[in-house]
C-alpha cells in the first residue's frame, strides 16, 4: 500500500484522490449528488458506499461475518456493511495502489447535530478516514420530516465550502462536520464555525403493537432543539439558518477531569 502523507499542509484538489461514501446506502439520492460535487473538484473520484441504508450505524464494523464488495461501474462500488466498513475496504483493498487524501461523506438526508454525532453513520466514516491519515469531511443536509430535502442548498455551498477547508492546516486529529440548514440556498444567513450543541430533549421510545398484538418499540420521536438559538452550537446555527461547520476531534479525553483525577489519586 502507498503511505499516506501526513494531511496537515493545504490539499491541491485537482491531483488529489477523493473517496465518496455515505450511511444511506449506493443508491442515494445524497450519494449521487455529492459525487457530482467531488468531480467539479477532482478528476480522480471514486465510490465505495454501503449496499442498503445504515443510518445510526455509528462506527461499527462487521467483523463476525464475510464483506462483500459488488461493482456497480467505474469506480464505483458497493459493500454489504456499514460506512466504516467500506473506508477499511477502500483504502485497504480497493484503492490500495494510491489510497485517497480525502474522504467525503454524505450528503446525508437529514442533519447530524449535537447528539447525532455519537451514532451518525455519516460522521463515523469521516471518522475512520481521519483514524487512517486521511481528511475525513462528512455532509448533512438538514431537513424536517415529510417536507422536500433542499438539496440544491448543499449543491450550492459544499463545492466552495470543501475548496476553503482543504486549503487550510488541518491538525492529524480533526475531522470536519457539516450541516446545511433547511433553507433555499438564497435565505442561508452565512456559515458559521460551531462547536457540537446539546438538545434539552432526546430520543424517546415509543410503544406500538403489531397487527397479531405483539408489542413493538420505535425509537426516533420529535426532538427539542439547542438552547434558544443564541448560541454557538451547531443547534443554533442551523436554526438561524446558517451552515454549519464543526471541527470535531478524535480525542474523546476530558483533559479538566484528568487533571483534576490526577491530584485526587496521587
């Protein structure tokens, strides 16, 4: 396998390799239009996506069963496992010769904020490319149940948005997390730098029973969003209607509370 170059100093996109992957599954209408994206950017784009839709899969891997990769044309392939599934397989296996410099992911329907971070599939494979020495940005575009997604909003924005980032210094650990809001690209307030918001609501569980009187559980119901859209949260941004853009970082380490353990335990 080709080694990867340390990712830090600014990416010329027109040479660079770039990997497309998503949590939606191969046929995705998010997929396809982020390919399009990525080949305004670079000649040299290439998909490996997951087979079916894995949203929530976090960043799980399939390591109790055989992966399957099924080619669906040039450069495009699909994997019967999840999104950390198919970056493993890319740079390991099928893009082994040059491995990419940098992996989008996305776009996904439907936003990843605040505590969709910790189980987005979408965010898990731009993740693992930045565990491999890759730049990893994953897309979202934000949108409310039962109305149109505004896709045209994240055709809009995501090809400069992706310019301007990979010109910049990345440090080995960041990865970058974006949302475009639920706005016509023409009513975006702007985009804003954040940091990964809270909900003062999450998930509940619902019961149900299935036509033979079984009980069902369905996880998913309406949330209270951010903290009153003052803030600097990636919540309030989006509900300004700006995109939002949130460097998250590997390190899960509450460096306060270590410090803090050290005296205790010393």
């Amino acid at each position: 396998m080709k080694k990867q170059r340390h990712p830090g100093g600014p990416l010329d996109l027109q040479r660079a390799r770039i990997l497309v992957t998503n949590d939606d599954g191969a046929g995705a209408q998010g997929l396809r239009l982020l390919v399009r994206i990525a080949k305004t950017l670079s000649p040299d784009v290439w998909v490996v996506a997951p087979e079916v839709e894995q949203s929530a899969a976090s960043h799980s891997l399939t390591v109790r069963a055989p992966l399957r990769v099924n080619k669906l044309g040039d450069r495009r392939f699909s994997v019967n496992g999840t999104p950390t599934d198919c970056v493993l397989l890319a740079v390991g296996q099928l893009l082994a010769d040059r491995i990419p410099d940098l992996v989008l992911s996305g776009i996904n329907q439907g936003g990843n904020l605040a505590e969709d971070i910790s189980h987005s599939g979408t965010v898990a494979a731009a993740f693992q490319a930045t565990v491999m020495g890759i730049r990893g940005i994953a897309l979202s575009q934000i949108r409310r149940p039962q109305h149109p997604v505004k896709w045209s909003t994240a055709e809009h924005f995501a090809p400069d948005l992706v310019r301007r980032l990979t010109r910049e210094e990345w440090q080995r650990d960041v990865l970058i997390n974006i949302n475009f809001p639920d706005r016509v690209s023409s009513a975006v307030s702007g985009i804003e730098i954040t940091r990964q918001g809270r909900r003062r609501q999450i998930e509940r569980v619902t019961e149900s029973f299935d036509p033979y009187g079984e009980p069902y559980y369905w996880i998913g119901s309406p949330r209270t969003d951010g903290s009153g859209h003052a803030g600097t949260s990636d919540i309030d941004a989006a509900a300004r209607g700006a995109v939002s853009v949130t460097p998250l970082n590997l390190n899960l380490t509450d460096r306060a509370t270590a410090a803090r353990l050290r005296k205790a335990f010393s």
